[in-house]
C-alpha cells in the first residue's frame, strides 16, 4: 500500500477528531494561517480549533479536492463540509497553500470566506486516498 500524502492524513484526522494523527502532520513549529480572521496558530491552536468543530459539527469534511504540487509542497482547493448539530449542512470553497518539511506540514494558509456559505447537497465527503 502507497504511503498516504500528509494533506490526506491532515484532513483525515477532521472527521474523527484524531488529534494524535493531526499533531503527528504538523511540524513542531508549524503555522496554520487563515485568511478570515489572519491569525497565525500554533499545533496547540489547531487541536483547540478542531475539538471546537467537533463540537460543534457532527459531521466535518472535504470534497472535491483538486491539488497541485509545487516545489515547497501544495496547493488545494476543496470545499469544507460540515453538518450542524441542527442536521443542516453548509459548504464552503477553500483555498489551501501547504508548505512540506520533513514530509510533515511547516505551514499551511487557508483562503476561506465563511460568507459564501452554500448547501452542499447530500455530495459525499471524502478525501483521496482514504
């Protein structure tokens, strides 16, 4: 079996709230970046904020995932699913630049306007290779 690509891994770990596998992606100085409210996070801050999702949304995914490589890593853009408490699912277009070190994530900064908020159907949510 091929290795997994950290990108899958990293946006693997969403849905299971698996914080061993998501610190595991990250270097220990890693910076997860958002264009929505321009805050750098730190590993701690990225647990934080995903145990926060998983609170708040039952279900929690990507879809449509397009990637390109790059000399310092990727970049993807997938749409961000997520289910409410409510049952209600919402989506979002994301923009993901990724640099690698060390085959872990150094930096990764995501382009998202929570705005543009659509209904994504019922598409399933999955990431390649899983």
């Amino acid at each position: 079996m091929a290795e997994q690509n950290i990108i899958d891994r990293f946006f693997g770990s969403m849905q299971p709230c698996d914080t061993d596998v998501l610190r595991d992606c990250l270097t220990e100085d890693a910076i997860v970046w958002h264009s929505f409210d321009r805050k750098a996070m730190r590993p701690d801050d990225v647990v934080k904020s995903w145990e926060g999702m998983a609170t708040s949304f039952s279900e929690r995914g990507v879809a449509d995932v397009r990637r390109q490589q790059t000399p310092t890593g990727y970049v993807q853009q997938h749409l961000f699913v997520v289910r409410g408490k409510d049952g209600v699912r919402k989506a979002w277009p994301v923009c993901v630049v990724v640099q690698v070190q060390d085959g872990k994530i150094a930096r990764l900064d995501e382009y998202i306007d929570l705005s543009a908020a659509f209904d994504p159907g019922e598409r399933e949510v999955v990431t390649p290779g899983f």
